[in-house]
C-alpha cells in the first residue's frame, strides 16, 4: 500500500495481537489532511494501542500504517507531529518553561524559535503564572494544559491528543476546544481520540466509531447535522396505511401512541410528509424537529453489531 | 547527535536535581571524615612508638587502599541505584512515550541517557577518588602508585554496572531490575573472592568457578585490576582482601570487560528498539 497526499493518515488492516489477546483486529482508516478527527469507541475497543501503533510506540503486527505519507514509526517525519499521552506524565523536577523548552529542543526548534514561542504557547494554555514552578507541584488539570503546550509548540502538521480534557474544568475544556479549532485553521490536522461524546460533537469535523478493534463508520459529523433530521408529530388517527407509506421519505419510522418519530434526509420534504398524513387522515396537533445526538449515533451504531 | 546531546544533559540535570546523588556525595564526605579521623589516629599511634618507616609506609597505603575500596563500592552502588528506574521506571508510567514520539531513534535516546549518567558517574568518582587521595596525603603523606589507571578502572566498573541497569530496564520493572543487577553484583563479587581463595588453595574447580563469575559479570575483576595497579607491590601481598595481589585479572580480562560492555548495551539496544512502549 502506497499513501496517498489527500490524507493525514492512512491504515490498512492493522493489527495488534499481544500474546493470545486482539487489541487491534483490522484497523482501515483515512483521514484527511486539515480536519478535527474523533476517534471514538467503548473501552477496550483498541483506541489507545492504534494511536500508539500510529506514532511508532507499538509495532503492529501486520497491516501498514502512514502518517503525513511516511510509514509510522518514521523518525524525521515526527517533526510535524505532536503528541499528548493520555495521562500525561513527564520528568517533574523540570519547571513547566524548561518543559516545553526541552520537547520543543528534540523537535528540532532553534534557540531562537524557542526564546519567541515557548512563552506563547504557555501563555495560550494559561500557565503564565506558573511557568517557572516545578511540574511536580502541577494538579492533574495543570498537567494536562502542559502536556498540550509540549504537542503543539513545534506547530506540528498533525496533533494526536489522547483524552485531552480529562482532568479538566469546564473552562479548561472550552480553551483546548479553542485550541484544537486555531490548530485546524492554521491548517494542520487534529486526530482527538476522547471518551466524552459531547466534547467530540462540538469539537469534530469527523470521526470513526471503533469497535473490537475495527473502524464500524466513520461519519462526517457536518453532514451529520445538515442531512438527518430526526422530526417528531404529535398526531391523532394515523393509519398503518399511513406510517407505511412514510417510507418514501423517511427511515427509522417509530409510532409511540400518538406520536410519531421519524428521520429525513433533508427538511425540504416535510411538507410532503404532512400532505401524505393529512390525505390519509391523521390529525396533526404539532410538529418538532430533533437533532440526532453523537450519543444516540454511538449507541445506534455500536448497537447495531449483536457482539457488543 | 543533537538530540543525543540533549538527552544527556536533561539526564544529568536530573541527578544534580534528585536528592540521591547529592546524598551519595553526603555518604561519601561522610565516610571520607571517618577515614581521616583514622588515618590521623593510627598516625599518632605510629608516632608514639618506634616504627620502621618502610612498614610503616606500607601500611598507611594500605589503609588508602581501603579507603579507595569505600569509594569504589559507593560508586557502583550509587551507579546501580540512580539508574535502575530511568528507563525500567519512564516505560511502565508511560513517561517515555512523550520522548520517543519526538524525532530521535530509541537508540540515540537510550545512549542520550546512557551518557548522561556516566556522565554524573564520573563527576562522582572524580570528586570522591580524588577527595580519598587528598585527604591520604594529607595526613600520611602516602600516594597511589598509578591513580590515573586506578580512577579509569572503577569508573569502568560503574559504566559495566550501569549497561546492566539499561538492558534489564528494557525488559523488567524497577525493582525487579535492581534485585537482577544487584544480584549480580554479588555473583561478581564473590568471583573476585574464589579467584582470591585459589591463589591460597591452588584448586582448579575454584579457579574455575571464580573465573565464570567474573564471566558473568566483570565488575569486580576491574576494581581487582585498580587495586593490583594503585598500591604498592609489597602491600598487595601483606594480606587476604579484595585488594591482595593474589590473583590479578589480566589485560585480556580488561579487554573482555570492554567487548562486555559493548555486548550488553548492544542487547539494551536492540531489545528497547523491538518492544512495544
């Protein structure tokens, strides 16, 4: 498998078996260039040993796998990438400035990048005040804005960040949503692999569901919002003739009494759909548009597999 | 190189910043007072009777040498101790995942940190060698024959220890790296001792079995070799220590100590290369 310059990365099959147990059974994925990606998945699905398998941490066991069109594991091409460890752990005897100074240093920053940039970065994860304190000292919330500030100070063409906002606080997590979205508009990639459904929701431009160690879809979550429309009619009278022929718009028909709950493609044919109910003589009392969750599209789409 | 610079010295800032190698120094000041008290004493003592100056020399370089032989030991414990979590410890934390995402190949960081701490080893021994000898002289007036030989030797046997930490590292946690290095140690240790005890015995089977310990691991033979180059000739036969002339290790078991080291840390390379982080 060649890569290909359309994407940030790409898989193909990759597999990691640690002794008798699967963690990873056939990853395929592609991810384009200059997009917030979510991965997301239930524990254990695999997420943590695929982005380790991606960075080079762990070897796979077969498949192939490139990021920034090198094959993963590749030394040079970790110049243009950035990586926060899900529970990021460092060397604390070191303060958060000489930190940062340090990755930044082994990204192949010059001196005088680092003199302008490390106080920057460290300003934008709020830690100016404690930019000469030992990390040892840090609370988990702090850990995490210093991880952060290490992955991107080299302003990486890509930025895996695993469970980024875990230990933060609700203002915590609004500055690393607004720094996920400056690093896309700066034009690199970011490959967000977190737990918390909403945080992906509002974050994501696309995301992959994983299960068992596989990719089950990937959606792109813009579409998502423009294209399904979950609508729900509180209606009177409607005939089985009537929810049947419900079909020539609408998917995932559900009748609940008098209500009737049902997903379109595109508003545009709602009308029709109450032409069609009216004509066959159902009382309409309302009607209310709801959007479809990234939580409901989880549990609908990991549901959809019997094994889980 | 850059990169392996950089390493390195984080490495080394790390000890200057950790309470261990300070402590270790606090150790070796400690010992080193103790050692002068005594070599003050047993002078007085030689000034209060008539001593012949020739036994009287011998014996003062033989008190020097075992206060080399407490310098020698704090170094290696000290070696063993400060490493056997850097790597072993950075891997089950996870620590080490944020450096070996950077552009730097896993052996370049292995050596970065490998280098740093011979780095801090040989300021430790530099300093606590030189200390020993200073404070020798100046209260005896007696010097090793050859420091120089003496200095590099155990700081090789340092370096042996050292590239035994990092290869058990890449495969077992802290502690069970130090209770395998440690233990080793000891399996040197009491090589050194059976190759003594053939020299008396004259048995083969002993000769045997002291020499594949120091086979096993050759720290020991080089602080044996430091010992035969740095005190005098005649002190070396007065007495049945780790520091008697009885059995010398040899150049080739120099040679070999050398080729050893380049063995281990080739395994700690490949085998931290091949894991899975």
């Amino acid at each position: 498998m060649s890569p290909s310059s359309e994407y940030a990365i790409e898989t193909h099959n990759l597999r990691k078996v640690f002794g008798s147990h699967v963690a990873v059974r056939g990853l395929s994925l592609s991810v384009p260039r200059g997009e917030i990606f979510g991965f997301l998945g239930p524990n254990g699905a695999g997420k943590s040993t695929s982005i380790k398998m991606l960075l080079g941490l762990v070897h796979p066991t077969s498949g192939d796998s490139f990021v920034l069109g090198a094959a993963s594991g590749d030394v040079e091409i970790r110049r243009r990438i950035g990586f926060l460890p899900e529970d990021f752990r460092f060397y604390d005897w070191l303060t958060a400035t000489e930190l940062v100074q340090l990755h930044g240093r082994l990204s192949g920053m010059t001196n005088e990048k680092l003199r302008k940039r490390v106080p920057e970065v460290i300003e934008l994860v709020g830690l100016s005040q404690h930019e000469d304190r030992r990390v040892k000292g840090f609370s988990k919330g702090m850990l995490q804005r210093i991880g952060l500030a290490q992955a991107i100070v080299h302003e990486p063409d890509i930025v895996f960040l695993d469970e980024p906002t875990s230990g933060l606080d609700p203002m915590g997590r609004l500055m690393v949503r607004d720094i996920l979205r400056a690093e896309r508009d700066r034009g690199a990639t970011v490959f967000l692999n977190s737990h918390l459904l909403s945080e992906i929701e509002v974050t994501c431009d696309r995301v992959a569901f994983i299960k068992n160690g596989e990719v089950v879809e990937t959606r792109d979550l813009n579409a998502v919002v423009a294209d399904e429309v979950r609508v729900v009619v509180d209606a009177h009278n409607v005939s089985q003739q009537a929810v049947a022929g419900l079909v020539r718009w609408a998917e995932r028909i559900d009748v609940d009494r008098e209500r009737l709950r049902f997903s379109i493609r595109s508003r545009d044919v709602l009308p029709d759909i109450m032409r069609h109910l009216v004509a066959s003589g159902a009382d309409i009392f309302g009607v209310a548009q709801e959007r479809v969750s990234l939580e409901q599209t989880f549990v609908t789409i990991m549901g959809e597999d019997t094994s889980l | 190189m850059k990169n392996i610079a950089t390493i390195a010295l984080v490495t080394l800032r790390e000890a200057a910043r950790r309470k261990i190698l300070w402590t270790a120094l606090l150790a070796g000041a400690l010992l080193l007072g103790i050692f002068a008290i005594a070599l003050r004493l047993q002078v007085v003592e030689f000034q209060s009777r008539a001593m012949s100056p020739f036994v009287r020399y011998q014996v003062e370089a033989g008190m020097l040498m075992i206060g080399l032989y407490t310098c020698d030991l704090l170094a290696v414990v000290l070696t063993i101790l400060t490493s056997i979590d850097t790597l072993a410890g950075e891997i089950s934390s996870g620590t080490i995942q944020a450096i070996a995402t950077k552009p730097i190949s896993r052996s370049q960081l292995l050596m970065g940190k490998f280098i740093g701490f011979v780095g801090m080893i040989v300021v430790y021994v530099v300093i606590t060698f030189n200390a020993t000898i200073a404070v020798a002289y100046s209260v005896t007036g007696v010097l090793p024959e050859h420091p120089l030989h003496g200095l590099l030797l155990i700081i090789f046997e340092c370096i042996i220890a050292l590239s035994l930490t990092f290869m058990f590292g890449t495969w077992f946690s802290t502690l069970t790296n130090g209770v395998i290095v440690l233990g080793l140690q000891a399996v040197a240790f009491m090589g050194g001792w059976l190759e003594q005890v053939s020299g008396f015995s004259q048995s083969g089977h002993i000769v045997t079995l002291g020499i594949v310990s120091s086979l096993i691991n050759p720290s020991e033979s080089l602080w044996r070799r430091a010992a035969y180059e740095m005190q005098t000739p005649l002190a070396g036969s007065l007495s049945f220590s780790p520091f008697a002339n009885v059995s010398i290790p040899s150049s080739t078991a120099v040679i070999y100590a050398g080729v050893y080291l380049c063995v281990v840390l080739g395994i700690a390379i490949y085998h931290f290369d091949a894991r899975d982080l």
